[in-house]
C-alpha cells in the first residue's frame, strides 16, 4: 500500500470528521455475531472498530496511516471503548494466523494498485481467521451512481481540504462480477456476495 498512508495522513484530521458513524452495512453484519478476537483491517478513524469492541473480548484495528490511528486512539479514549491499534499493510498483516472469529475489511481494498496485492491482501484476510471466522469485505462499485460503467478500472477520486487544497487517492472500482472473481481467486470462502449503496460487499470465510 505504498503511498496510501501518507495520501491519508494529509488528509487523517479532515477525513475523520466526516466518518462519524458506521456503516449499516456493518452494523447488520455483526448482528448476533461475536468472538474472542475482532480484527478491523483499514480500521481509519476506529468507527467500525467501536463496534467490534462491543462484540468480542478484544478488538484490533489496523491501519497504514499513523494519522487514522491517533483519531482511532482519540476515538477510543472519548467513547470509552479498548483496542489495540496497530500500524500496518493490508497486503502483510501484522497478526497470527487463525486468530480472528470476526473481521471487517470495507473501504480499504479499492486502494490496493494492483489485483496481485488486492487477491494477497484478501490472502491475508483469510489467514488471520479462525477456522469457522466470518468477515465483511467491501469496495467501491460501478454500481454506485457516479460512474455509469459496467467494467472495473483505475481512477483518483479528489479528497478536498478545508483550505481548497486537493489530495488525490487512488481507487480501483469494482465490477460485481470482477470482485467476486478476486474473492474467488483468493484463499476466502464466500458465503454470499451483493451490492449495497454503491458498495460491492461480500461475507466470507477462510477455506476449510
């Protein structure tokens, strides 16, 4: 993920402001589920990973950019949830294998430049989870109403600073049918695979 933590360590004060609440999609997923340890990979300002918190007896979030994780610990210290917050790629996780029951990778994925480090990250993915684990995977889709194209591709979507200045980040958006062929390629086991708000998503598990 060269490149991506210094994208968002420019942007980690601004951007943060903006994440305030998690997603729908997330909050449905982890309905009803919870584990010994929750693992959040591209965990960004922590708001997905207060969830998890509530829902296993310890939560990890990862991240690339230090600048998320110091608005992931400032999350955690005001909002009184306990987890460990720890610098890191997608591609290489910092983590023990088979260690995670549950795991939300969303928002992260896309930012990978290539589908070699995009299928080793969700490798990786597969590797931390314990047998029997569930995790939610999410991307941007050419679904989403922005884009009017059927066929994944490369673009920069423009992250604009209080002050006007820009900061471009890369984005690889998926086509449906091209996301669940990058979880079919990996080690991951897809228990189901839709499209929600623009989003591809896919709940998975680590092969038996």
């Amino acid at each position: 993920m060269a490149g991506v933590h210094h994208t968002y360590d420019r942007i980690a004060e601004h951007f943060s402001k903006t994440r305030e609440y998690p997603w729908p999609e997330v909050e449905e997923f982890l309905d009803g589920r919870g584990a010994t340890v929750a693992v959040d990979v591209g965990c960004g300002n922590g708001r997905h990973t207060e969830l998890l918190a509530a829902r296993a007896d310890r939560a990890v979030g990862v991240d690339a950019s230090r600048g998320l994780l110091a608005a992931a610990r400032d999350r955690a210290a005001d909002r009184g949830f306990d987890a460990a917050l720890v610098a890191g790629d997608a591609e290489r996780l910092p983590l023990a294998a088979d260690v995670a029951g549950l795991a939300v990778y969303v928002a992260t994925l896309h930012h990978l430049r290539s589908r070699e480090a995009r299928v080793a990250s969700l490798d990786e993915l597969a590797r931390v989870l314990e047998p029997g684990g569930a995790a939610l995977v999410s991307a941007w889709s050419t679904e989403h109403d922005t884009f009017g194209r059927t066929e994944g591709f490369d673009t920069t979507v423009d992250w604009t600073l209080p002050g006007g200045e820009t900061v471009p980040r890369f984005y690889h958006i998926y086509a449906p049918a091209e996301f669940r062929a990058d979880l079919d390629a990996s080690d991951l086991a897809v228990e189901d695979a839709f499209v929600s708000s623009g989003n591809c998503y896919a709940v998975a598990h680590s092969e038996e």
